[in-house]
C-alpha cells in the first residue's frame, strides 16, 4: 500500500497602503505567461481596526484567459474589489484599496496552488497592466457574475443587485410562483363602478392606453411586477366580460323587441 501525505504550507507577509486605489499585493511569473492559480487572502488584526479579511481565489492560463471569485467581510471602508492583470510575463493579483491602511495590514497565501503567487512585503506597489479578471467585494463573487451581497441580495450577471434575485439575463423555469394580495373578485360586487364605455374611449385617446396599465414608457424604465400586473389584466378581462354581457343583454331585448313588434 502506497500511502502519500500532502502537507499545504501557508505564507504571511506584513504590508501596508499608502492610499486609495489599485495595489499589487502578489504576482506570478514561475509559470509561462503568469499561468497558474491559488488563494490569496487579505486581512486587518489589532489596532483601532477590526478584523477584516478578503479571500481571493484566482487562475491565469495563457494571455487572454483569467478567473476570480472573492468573499470578504468587510462591506467598507478597506477594500471595493479585486482583480487579475498581466504585464509582460507576470501575472498579478491586485486589490483595490479605498484608504490608506500604514499598519496591522497582512497578506496570507495558502501555497496548495499551480505556480501559487508569491507574496509582496512592505509598502504595496500600485496596479496597472491588462485586466483578465475582476469582482467587486461582496460577500461572494465570481467575476461579478454572481453575486451575494452583503444584504443578502443575491445578483445574477450583474453585481449590483437591489432586490433579493436580480439577473441581468433570459430565465428559464418550469413554473413561477407569485404570491399577492386584493385579487380583483371585487369587479363582480353589485357595488362596483363600472366605467362606461365613452369614458374608457375618452381616457385611451387622452393617454394612449387602458386606465390602470402603466405606459410603455415606464415599462421599459422600470419594468413590471408580475403579480402587479397580472392582478391588473385579469381586472381589465372581468371588465370586459361586463361588459359584453351587457352588449349581450341589448342585443337579446333588441332581438325580441324586433320579434314581437
């Protein structure tokens, strides 16, 4: 029996900031163009700072191919992102710094990778080269095609997400449930106030759509809500229904009045 232990060994560095902006806190050029991957983490302790940390899991294959995914804890005040560049023969992992952090600053990278990135020491040089990756600090993100953010929004092909599921894309499922509220039965109470036709052929030549239905221009600014809007189409087609079994009506006490004369 061939018994084989692996051991990963970890790697610290002590850093600092001078200033907002893009910094290079590790590169890679042992692999041919900057080819490798790894995890590089970020992270504060002691001072007048609590602990904060980024993790950023990243790859570089050849000169036009990068990946990365980040999560940090950290929803201000240190970091707003983190991406991968490539100059030359070297790839870089860089953050992007949103103050000046002098100390308590640290880097850690965990050497289980493909030609792992070595780290930077002392004052972190500034970014720059050609971008293959990149994703914004939330609480998750793969290359800002998803995204957990901090307030538990979750964004799909965008990472700015301002509702609980937003997708920047087509979606495809098998059913979509919409739960609401004051379905409009009410439309068939004795009491409601039905419009007379006039009125709604004076309102659509006034504003170009049914009362009620929101106009194509604030469709297309601010789309609809599903269960909004279906509430309202079923509304329109009960008042229509009302109204054709009022056409209904007069056409059969026309059709007896013709009947007996």
């Amino acid at each position: 029996m061939l018994i084989v232990e692996l051991t990963y060994a970890q790697t610290t560095s002590s850093v600092s900031v001078d200033g907002p902006g893009w910094k290079r806190v590790a590169y890679n050029r042992l692999g041919p163009a900057g080819r490798g991957f790894g995890k590089i983490t970020v992270f504060t302790a002691g001072g007048s700072n609590a602990p904060r940390y980024l993790d950023i899991e990243w790859f570089k294959d050849w000169s036009v191919t990068g990946g990365i995914s980040v999560k940090t804890n950290s929803n201000s005040g240190f970091w707003t992102g983190a991406r991968v560049t490539f100059d030359s023969d070297t790839c870089f992992i860089e953050v992007n710094f949103s103050k000046a952090i002098p100390n308590n600053l640290s880097l850690l990278s965990d050497n289980y990778g493909w030609y792992a990135a070595q780290l930077y020491s002392g004052p972190l040089p500034n970014g720059g080269g050609t971008v293959r990756a990149e994703a914004r600090a939330a609480r998750f993100n793969v290359e800002n095609q998803l995204t957990v953010a901090y307030n538990g929004n979750v964004g799909v092909g965008t990472a700015t997400p301002t509702s609980k599921l937003a997708v920047n894309g087509n979606i495809r499922a098998r059913e979509i449930k919409v739960e609401t509220a004051n379905w409009p039965d009410y439309v068939f109470q004795k009491d409601y106030e039905l419009k007379s036709l006039s009125e709604v052929e004076k309102y659509i030549n006034e504003n170009g759509h049914l009362p009620e239905i929101p106009k194509a221009e604030e469709v297309e600014a601010e789309g609809v809500s599903l269960g909004e809007m279906n509430k309202l189409l079923l509304k329109k087609v009960e008042e229509l229904t009302l109204y054709l079994l009022e056409q209904d009506k007069r056409i059969r006490e026309l059709e007896e009045n013709q009947s007996n004369p």
